[in-house]
C-alpha cells in the first residue's frame, strides 16, 4: 500500500520532474509559433496546423499509454520504464524542432518542425502519463497531497521562469534567428532530461506501489472513468478549459512584446513578473486549502485570474506598462493555484476510482490538457490570420491595426471568458468527504 507520510526526498525527487513539465509546457508555447511566423516566414494559418497536428497525435498515444502504465504497475510494481524512455529520447526531437536547415522553403520548414515535434510529443507523453499518474501510487493521504503538489507546483513555477524568461533571453543574445533558436533548444533539452531523470532515479528507489493483480487495463478504462465518475469528469473540465486558456495567454505574450509593447524581449520581464510572485504564494494558497478545502481554494484562484485577463485591456490600450506587469504579477498568484489544486484534487479522484486505472484517468487527463494547450497557439494564429498578420523571415513586419486587436484579445478577454467558464463547472464539483486536514 503507498505511504501516508512523505519523506523530503521523495517529495524533492518527484517535483524534479516538473522541470520538464515546466520546460516542455511552456517553451514550445511561448515561442514556436512566433519561431514559424517570424523566423521561418511561415503563414500565420499555416503555422497553426503545424502547431496543432503534434497535438492531435498526442492526444491519440496518451490513452494507450496511460493504458500501458497500469500494465506496467500490475506486473512490474513501478511506472518508471516508460519514464525513462521518455527521459532519454525527448532531447533529440526538442533539439530537431529548432534546426531546420538553412535554405529549404516554407514547406519543407513546417513539414520539419511537425515531424520533430511528433517526436518530441511522444517522448514527452511517455514521462508525463505515468508522473500525473504517480501520486496516487506514493501516498493516500488527502493532505499530504496537497503537500507534495505545492512542491511539485513551486518546481514548475521556477521552470516557467527559467524557460520562459531565460531561453528567450539565450536566444536575443545571440542575435535571434536560427543559431539563437538552436542554441536555446540544446540549453534547455539538457535541462529538461536533467529534472526528468532526477524523478525517474527518486521513483525507482523509493516509489511503494504494491503489484497489482495483472488484469489488463484497457484504453476504454479512461474514457469508461469520464462517463463514469462525475467527480472526474468535472474536475477534468475545469482543467482542460484553463489549459486552453492559459495556452493562449503564453502564445500571445511573444507576440504582445514585440507588436503592443514594442520588442520581443519584453517577453522575459513578462514572464518574470508572472512566475515571481508564485514562487512566493504557494505556502499561502496550501494554508488556504487546508483552512478552506481545495475546491474553495481552487475557486479563489480562478477568480482572481479573470481579474487579471480583465486589468490587462485598459493596461494595453492606454499603454500603461506598469498595470500590465501588476496584472500580469497577480495572474502569476492565480496560476500557481490554478496549477496547485487540480493536480492535488486528481490523485483523491483517482483514489475514490480505484489505483489500477490511475494511469488510464492519467492519459485522458493528459491527452485534454495536451488538447487546450496546443489549442491555444492554434487559437491565437488563427486570430492572427483573421486580423490580418503580415509573418516575416526576418525583422518584424509593420501590422495593421486589426492585427494589433486580434493579439490584445487574445491576451485578455479570450481567456477571461474561458476562466468564466470554468468556474462555472468547478462551482458544481464535490470533494471527498474527507476532514480538511487530511485526516
């Protein structure tokens, strides 16, 4: 049976794998559309496909490996093998999505980057089904939980930063343009399979999943677990629909730097004053939880993220940078909790479902979050595209005012109204009936 009480290192060890959660979530997002359109000279409608059919691939594999896991689980007692594998083979498909050889077309570009990318998606499933997975295997305890997500979440905040402000910052640093993008890619592959293999090795030693009895676990389970299991399917709701969100908010910044604010490096202080104030939040918000329960907590913090998208447009329109980076600072507040709460809220679901299918809930969990947050680039370069986006292979073209429009909604009231949505459907989910102390 899995341990109620956590040591330091297993805790330590399992939130070392959100570096490449952090890392593989958010740089893509943030740069690879911008990458196709303002390097590549890819049409904004174009890149849009380029950038969603990886994801489509992904949401397909995720079940069956979700599936597999369990597999793994019932006869092997641990979900590290597909971990592992995944760890080691992500580098090399991350690497190839930023190397593109000089002088091909457009076409052969995109058709470059999808390929990689497939790759890289895979690999990435192949450790990240089996790590969302994993939490309900350690510990059954509902408070520990939330202990072992807050680390796990605080680790994710400082990948954010580190990506998301420091990987541009590689890139500007060397000019731009393709070498830029390919030593940004190596730097950060390195880390990713860093933070990975530190989580797989923490598993291996100290993972306490008692072998199951073997029976197969098909890819139905997960799907059967979403018809089934109101509780699931509502807290999965409210997850993928802020995934979207917040995927159209990371590939908006990109272009909300260099086409509102006026150069793509404001990008890096966009994403520090984002990430700061939740390195700071996360004991705040597990207090809260445990003074209020997670749904509560889970709800303030949606809250205040409509808060934030909302600030964002008179910030924008007036050009007041200042209230945008405080807007932008407070949004940091609600997405730690926005990340915190789902992820402890899913291995108590799990548990009320029963630990041999925790890897098919898993998958589909993972294959709809993939979903929202491929769709958001997807989203925005199809506002693009509607608004008119003139894409360039070199210095920012001059846009029309459409185009200005089209990415400032995109940065604000889009995700706004998708929150709304959301805490709607959260509004309407039960937590177990559990003492909010755990115990």
């Amino acid at each position: 049976m899995p341990r109620d009480r956590l040591t330091r290192a297993q805790t330590a060890g399992y939130a070392a794998g959100s570096v490449g959660t952090g890392g593989f979530g958010t740089l893509p997002g943030l740069v690879l559309a911008y990458y196709l359109t303002d390097t590549l000279g890819v049409a904004a409608a174009f890149a849009a496909v380029v950038v969603l059919v990886p994801k489509v691939w992904d949401v397909v594999i995720d079940p069956a490996i979700g599936a597999r896991s369990d597999h793994e689980v019932a006869t092997r007692g641990s979900r590290h093998r597909l971990m592992l594998l995944g760890a080691v083979t992500l580098p090399v498909g991350f690497v190839a999505m930023f190397a593109v050889p000089d002088g091909v077309g457009t076409a052969i570009a995109a058709l470059w980057v999808v390929v990689a990318f497939i790759l890289a998606t895979t690999s990435f499933s192949l450790f990240q089904v089996p790590y969302i997975a994993a939490p309900a295997d350690i510990t059954s305890d509902y408070a520990e939980r939330t202990r072992m997500m807050a680390w796990r979440v605080g680790v994710l905040a400082l990948a954010i930063l580190a990506f998301g402000a420091g990987a541009p910052a590689v890139r500007d640093a060397l000019g731009g343009g393709r070498a830029g993008y390919l030593v940004m890619a190596v730097v950060s592959a390195t880390a990713l399979a860093a933070g990975m293999l530190a989580t797989v090795a923490s598993l291996r030693g100290h993972e306490s999943v008692a072998r199951g009895s073997g029976e197969a676990v098909t890819l139905r389970a997960g799907l059967d677990a979403v018809r089934d299991l109101p509780r699931f399917r509502s807290l999965l709701v409210v997850f993928v629909l802020q995934a979207l969100a917040t995927g159209i908010v990371l590939a908006a910044a990109q272009y909300v730097a260099t086409y509102l604010l006026g150069s793509q490096s404001w990008v890096s202080i966009l994403f520090a004053a984002v990430v700061a104030p939740a390195l700071v939040v996360m004991p705040l918000w597990k207090r809260h939880a445990a003074a209020r329960g997670k749904r509560t907590a889970y709800l303030s913090a949606s809250w205040l993220f409509v808060a934030a998208c909302v600030v964002q447009v008179p910030a924008l329109v007036a050009g007041w940078v200042w209230l945008s980076v405080l807007a932008l600072a407070a949004g940091g507040v609600a997405y730690a909790g926005m990340q915190l709460f789902p992820l402890a809220m899913l291995p108590d679901v799990i548990e009320e479902a029963g630990r041999a299918r925790g890897g098919a809930m898993s998958g589909v969990w993972t294959a709809l979050e993939t979903a929202g947050l491929a769709l958001g680039p997807a989203v925005v370069l199809a506002m693009l595209a509607v608004g008119g986006f003139v894409s360039s292979a070199g210095d920012p073209a001059a846009q029309p005012r459409s185009a200005h429009i089209a990415i400032g909604l995109a940065f604000t009231l889009v995700p706004a109204a998708l929150a709304l949505v959301s805490i709607s459907v959260l509004r309407r989910h039960e937590e177990p009936e559990v003492a909010l102390d755990g115990r």
